[in-house]
C-alpha cells in the first residue's frame, strides 16, 4: 500500500484512539485501562476488527472498545481508499460497520 501498513496502523490507531474516548466523547467517564488488544484482520469481504479492553473500575469499557473499533476501521480505510476511488472521487463499495459490542463482563478483581 502507497502509505504503509494498513494492518498494522489501524491496530496502532484503534490503541492510541481508546485512551483517548474522554477527549472524544462528552460526558464519557476517563477509564483506567489495564488491558486493551485491537486486531484487525482480513477477511474476504474486507477486515473485520475485534477489540478487548478491561478495567477494574466501577465502570464499562465499551465506550473505549467501540471507538477503538470505528478508528480502527477509519485507518485502514484512509489507507486503502484510493484502490476503489471512482472517477467521481466516490467510493461505491466501501462501508464501515456494524460496529456492536459483542459481550461485555463485570470483571471478579473490580471492586
């Protein structure tokens, strides 16, 4: 790809953009990670993410994990875009989603 990795710079970015969901988000509660994994991998319709985050505050981690995700996502998007990119400047098969949170668990540590 023209500009790096898109794997490998999605997986970064969906890290660096968890710590970050107070900033992004009103009202979102600062966490405390102390565990946080972002993997994108290939598939044949494009890359699916998974991301885990944990806490062990009073407080979920999903909020963190979803934007993890969608950022995720955004990157390798950014990255790869310009191998659809219609005369138009379109991009008629790309889409991002759905992004869900596929199980959430109170942690037996957390207070």
């Amino acid at each position: 790809m023209a500009k790096g990795d898109p794997i490998a710079a999605g997986e970064l970015a969906g890290l660096l953009a968890m710590k970050r969901t107070p900033e992004l988000i009103p009202h979102c509660h600062i966490v405390g990670l102390t565990h946080a994994r972002v993997d994108v991998v290939p598939s044949a319709r494009g890359v699916r993410v998974r991301v885990t985050a944990e806490t062990v505050e009073r407080t979920g981690v999903e909020m963190e994990a979803l934007v993890g995700a969608s950022i995720a996502l955004l990157t390798v998007w950014d990255m790869v875009k310009y191998l659809e990119k219609d005369a138009r400047g379109l991009y008629p098969k790309t889409s991002l989603g759905p992004v869900r949170v596929l199980t959430k668990e109170k942690s037996p540590k957390g207070p």
